[in-house]
C-alpha cells in the first residue's frame, strides 16, 4: 500500500509527488479524524514545514495546509437547516 505522506523536508507527496497533501492525503486525513483532530494535526504540519520551508509565502503556507480543512466532508455534510442564509433562501420562492 502506497501511503500518502509528506516527504520532508520538501514537503512533497511520497507516494504521487504532488505537493502534500495532496488530494487523496486531504481525503483520507478527513475520513480518518475528526474536524477538531484534523484542524490540530493541519496545525502540526503547518508549523514543521514553516520550518523546513522558509521561502514559502505565509498565505501559501495557510492556504495548502489549514485551508482545506475547513472544506471537508464531515464539515459539508452538517445539517445546515438553522443557518440563517440557508433558511433565508429555502422560504424564498
Ligand atoms: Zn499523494
């Protein structure tokens, strides 16, 4: 079995060679922890490859290891019927 993992210290998938992580890292990471364990652990990463990339731009850096976090399947499927916007758009006919 071919793990998706950071190569450090590039930073690079081990097993596909795209940036990591990559998607099918992303998907199995949110398949595996819970939205607060994923956040930490984007957090983890974050901070260690800060370190072994110093030349990435911060918001690169945020964009690529934290961002995605907030967009995962766990995070989509959450009954959004109380939010106000949805609710707003779903009366409006
Ligand atoms: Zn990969």
């Amino acid at each position: 079995m071919s793990e998706h993992v950071g190569e450090r210290p590039s930073w690079d998938c081990r097993s596909c060679g795209m940036p990591w992580p990559c998607d099918p890292a992303r998907e199995a990471l949110a398949a595996e922890l819970g939205p607060i364990q994923l956040a930490m652990y984007a957090w983890a990463n974050l901070e260690q490859a800060a370190g072994d990339l110093p030349g990435m731009p911060v918001g690169e850096m945020f964009d690529r290891f934290l961002a995605w976090t907030r967009a995962t399947p766990a995070a989509r499927s959450m009954p959004d019927a109380g939010h106000p916007v949805a609710r707003r758009v779903s009366t409006r006919s």
